[in-house]
C-alpha cells in the first residue's frame, strides 16, 4: 500500500496544476490510508476569527460541506492546536463543549496544522468519521507528509503569483509615460498599430493629430521645471478628459503628445473630421491653467492632423506626416504670449 500511495503521489506531484485539483487527490488518498469518512482541509482566517472548509471528500454517512465557514472559536481544529491533541476516537467526551463535532457526529477526528514558511497557520488538513478508528503510524506520516505538501504548493502558487503581479506591473510601467500616466512612445506605436489593424477591417481611414506645445521651453526657464511637469500633466489630462477610451491618447517624450482615432465611414469628409479634431484638441489645450502659485493662460499648441488609409501608410509613416503638419502649423503661428498670476 505505501508503495502504491508514493506512487500516486509522484504522479499527481507531475501532473496536477492547482491547488484544488493536487488537495483533491491528497483527500482521495488519505481517506484510503486513514479509512476515515470524510477528508477536507480547511483555510484559517484568524483576523475574521473564520474557518472556511476549502475542498472535502466525503465518500459514506459523514458529510463536511465545502464552503461551510464556521467560528474559528467554535471548532475542533482549535482545540486541537490549543491542547496540541491532533488525534481522538472519543470526541464526545474529550471535547464534549464543541457542538460542531456534535452536530456531525464526529466520534474519530485527526489533524494537522498547515503553517508556510513564515510561521503562519493556513489552515488544517483533517480527516474524521461516525466510528471508532484507531491511528496507524502510516496514517500519521501520510498526513503530515499531505500537509507538507499542500504548505509548499500554496507557497509557490503565492510566489507564482507574486511574480505575475510583479511582471504585469513591470510591462505597465514600461507602457507608462512616468510623468502624464498617458500611453508612452513605445506603448503608442502598439495602439497604433492596433488601431490600423481595426481601421483596415472596418475599410475607414485613420486621424492622427501630432501635438507640440508652443514655448514649452519658456515656460519651464521662467517658472521651474516643477511648474511645467505641472503643465505637462494637466495638458494630460484634459487630452484625456475630451477624448474617449476608444481613442488614442499619448505623450511621445518632451512636449509632444499624439492623439488617433478611427475617422467616421464617409472617407471623403476626412477633411472636414481632421478640422473638427483640430479645433476640438484646440480648445482642451488652450486656456487657463493654475499650477501651484503659477497663472498660465495659454493660447494653444502646434498641431499635425493628418488623415490616413492604414491600407497603404503604416504607423511610422503616419506620424511622420502628422509631425511635418504640425511645424508647418508652428511656421504660421505668431510667438506665444503667457500671463500670469501670484
């Protein structure tokens, strides 16, 4: 038997890839070497005072509903832990004061604490039944031995997702633009990419508006660097604020921001879209901005609104057209004026 059951171990250590499916198989054997009814093991939530039943087995009379949380005062895996008594066949009259254990008619019960690497109490992996059992040395090694098991799978699912969490902020941050929160370069060109991929399909042109802040370095020079990270981030955020979750918002690095969106199905209206975008992006950037102590009134940007088919113009070519747009919209404007206020 204690071949068989290393064997069956070894096979579900290789195979099983959650908790619940490596728990449920343990169960399943544990019940075959302890002859108990019911096998479960269950999850301590000691600042709810709570003890959740996680996975059981029930095979004959007994039944240890899964999803059951019950007082962790009120249980027997508590007086077990306090008394350090992990093994009785008279419940009854050993713990005559725990009405769980009455309720179900537990008169065998066995169990182990599962503590993790760190000293904390998880839960407990118990195995009960109606009848007088005895306890067998191999019953006793098989369930410390599932115990040890199930701390070190829960310690490296908690790792795994650990570093899962670690590595999608990592891939966040490395699509964030530190300051502005917005999409970065490299993020944009993803987007676009996606956003050309989509356009294709629906046969519609693309808008791309390549947006440069006019004496961005003025601003800077007279206020502080703090003040214009301040601009920057406001410019950000009413970007965002006058757009849709469908559009694309970025900062390309400095004073350059872009801003893409899918144009309406009538592509000979392109013209009169690209005028609308313009105006649009216009009057979101232009204004009064109050950074800390600094009142900024600021006329507006330079902007490169270009409309393109994805069909024949790739992401790249595409900004490029917009970026030329925009310094020819720079050449024609007059020099920025800024008032301010204490």
């Amino acid at each position: 038997m204690s071949d068989i059951i290393l064997a069956r171990v070894s096979e579900t250590l290789a195979t099983e890839q959650s908790l619940e499916s490596l728990v449920r198989q343990l169960l399943e054997m544990l019940e075959i070497v302890t002859d108990m009814e019911s096998t479960y093991l269950t999850k301590v939530d000691i600042n709810a005072r709570l003890q959740h039943i996680l996975y059981a087995r029930n095979s004959k009379q007994m039944q240890i509903p899964e999803g059951l949380s019950v007082p962790w005062g009120d249980t027997l895996c508590k007086r077990a832990i306090d008394s350090s008594c992990f093994f009785s066949s008279e419940v009854a009259e050993q713990w005559a004061d725990c009405d769980a254990a009455k309720a179900l008619g537990i008169t065998t019960y066995m169990s182990i604490p599962i503590h993790l690497a760190d000293g904390s109490l998880y839960g407990t992996l118990c195995a009960t039944s109606t009848s007088k059992k005895t306890l067998s040395e191999r019953g006793e090694q098989v369930l410390q031995l599932f115990a040890g098991l199930i701390a070190q799978y829960i310690q490296k699912e908690s790792l795994l997702n650990q570093l899962r969490e670690a590595n999608s902020a990592l891939i966040a941050h490395s699509y964030t633009d530190a300051l502005t929160g917005l999409p970065n370069r490299r993020a944009i060109f993803e987007n676009l990419t996606t956003l050309f991929s989509l356009a294709r399909h629906l046969k519609r042109h693309a808008l791309i508006a390549f947006i440069d802040l006019d004496d961005f370095k003025l601003i800077n020079d007279r206020f502080g660097h703090e003040t214009g990270d301040q601009f920057l981030v406001e410019v950000g955020k009413r970007l965002t604020d006058a757009h849709t979750e469908d559009d694309i918002v970025g900062r390309l690095g400095g004073d350059e921001f872009l801003v893409a969106c899918l144009c309406n199905e009538d592509s000979e209206g392109d013209i009169t879209q690209m005028t609308v975008l313009k105006k649009q992006i216009s009057a979101s950037i232009a204004g009064e901005y109050w950074l800390g102590n600094v009142h900024l009134v600021y006329p507006g940007a330079s902007l490169g609104v270009v409309a393109v088919d994805p069909a024949t113009t790739d992401a790249d070519s595409a900004l490029r057209a917009a970026d030329t747009a925009m310094y020819q919209d720079k050449k024609r404007k007059s020099k920025t004026r800024f008032l301010t206020m204490d």
